[in-house]
C-alpha cells in the first residue's frame, strides 16, 4: 500500500490499534501492547512522541526570543503521537516539536539494532 495515512494503513485510528487518548489509558503502556505494524514494528504511533536527531527550524520570532538553534532553547522534531495525543498526531506524515531539555513521560526515543 503506498504511502498510508497511518503506520497500519488508512483506517481510522481507535483504541486497539495504539496508545492515545481514546484508549483512555492516560499514561505509557509496556512495548508491544497493541499490534505491529507491517514491518512488524511496534508503536510507530501513540504511546510516546519519538523524539528525533532533526532540529526543528528555528523562525525569527524565536531568534528574537533569545533562542537559537545550538542554545538551550532548541526544539526538536517529534514525530507518532503520545498517549494524550489526537487522532491527527498518529498520522505518518505529522510532525511536532519539543525543547531538547524539560523531557517529560510523553516524550522517549527509538532504540534500533540490527539484527542480521
């Protein structure tokens, strides 16, 4: 299926198929709760934002603010939603972002290995 709207297709999020906020759950759940995708990965959406290397870009409101892209006040790209999210942030193509300091339990990151 190219490009879909979710990492398990186009059908609309609910419940079974990750951590957010219609679970009801309020909080992380262990990996492998709900079921993997297609690649067989697990919560490529829900349960915690994924925090990314990328730096999110810096506009001028925020330069004048004081921030700058190699300071403290530096955001990051966020990508897959979190057990609070909406619907809208599950969605393969949405992006966020969040400080690179002030970590909070919604916000984690992917640990990969290559298994060959």
């Amino acid at each position: 299926m190219p490009d879909p709207e979710f990492p398990w297709g186009n059908e609309p999020p609910d419940s079974t198929r990750a951590n957010w906020s219609a679970t009801g759950l309020g909080r992380p759940t262990e990996v492998a709760r709900f079921p993997p995708n297609g690649y067989g990965l697990y919560d490529m959406a829900g349960n915690v934002w994924e925090f990314v290397a990328d730096v999110w870009p810096v506009d001028s409101s925020r330069l004048a603010a004081g921030a700058n892209a190699e300071g403290s006040r530096a955001r990051h790209v966020i990508r897959g939603g979190s057990y609070g999210g909406a619907a809208v942030n599950l969605r393969v193509r949405y992006r966020d972002s969040h400080p690179d300091i002030g970590a909070g339990p919604h916000v984690g990151f992917r640990c990969a290995a290559d298994n060959r």
